[in-house]
C-alpha cells in the first residue's frame, strides 16, 4: 500500500485511483499490505470499503491497523 499510495491514506480520489489501479491488474486476487502505513482518513475509509465491495477481485487485507 505504501508503495502505490504512500503513507497516509488521506482523500476519497486516493481511495478511488487505488481502485482504479487494482482493476487494471490481471490478477484476480489482490492482497493489501497496510504495513507502515501512518494514518487513514474517514474519507479514504469509506471510499476504500465501498469500492471493495463493487470490485470483482478478491481483496484480502494484512497488517490492518487496530481502530484507535
């Protein structure tokens, strides 16, 4: 994740250009490292779960920070 988008995942358009890479990926599964990742905005966070459930890849998430 940090590779793609960096640290801090911070805007819906962060959230929506992610997904937008994802679905150019030929692979069907697609695993989400959140390791090293600083902060999560309420709006990257919606953007992120609504688009994973619209998306036809199967995500699975690591290293999900704990709610704080």
């Amino acid at each position: 994740m940090v590779k793609v988008v960096g640290p801090d995942l911070a805007t819906r358009n962060v959230g929506d250009n992610l997904f937008k890479l994802l679905e150019q990926s030929p692979k069907e599964r697609i695993t989400m490292n959140f390791s090293d990742v600083s902060s999560i905005s309420r709006s990257f966070a919606h953007e992120y779960i609504t688009k994973r459930k619209l998306t036809t890849k199967i995500i699975s998430e690591t290293n999900v920070p704990a709610n704080s």
